[in-house]
C-alpha cells in the first residue's frame, strides 16, 4: 500500500466510522464528534483525491467537508435546551 492508498484509508475510515457510530446511535447525529469525524474524514480523502489527481472525488469530498463545517457551526450555534 502506497501512501496515497494510506491517506485515502484513513480518511474514508473515520468518515465510515461516523456513519457506523451514527447508524447504530452510538453517537448523535448532530452532535460535534459526527461532525469533526466527517470534516476530518472528508478532508483527509479530499487530499488523497488530490495526491492522485481524480477530480470527481476531489469536488465530492470537498463539497462533504464544507458541508459537515456548515452542520456544525450550525450544531454549535443551536440554543440548548435543559
């Protein structure tokens, strides 16, 4: 396994395991690790995606980081309610 093959591993990964976590309601889905493990995960793949010059997984997560950024500001900035 070469180190682009790494990188994407590692990035689909974490966002596989907030889709599991999220799935099985270990986590919330709205919640701030189910967000920082997709912009983590988008991230990291939006790289490897780069590293092999493939731009439909360039754009696609790209576009997954921005909006999982977007759903947390938005998580973050919800009144709590008691």
């Amino acid at each position: 396994m070469n180190f682009n093959d790494t990188v994407g591993t590692v990035g689909v990964g974490l966002v596989l395991v907030a889709y599991f976590l999220n799935i099985f309601s270990l986590i919330k889905k709205d919640g701030i690790l189910f967000y920082t493990l997709n912009i983590i995960g988008g991230a990291i793949s939006c790289y490897a995606s780069l590293l092999i010059h493939f731009l439909p997984f360039i754009i696609l997560e790209g576009i997954w980081t921005i909006v999982s950024i977007v759903g947390l500001l938005k998580s973050i900035k919800k009144p709590q309610i008691f």
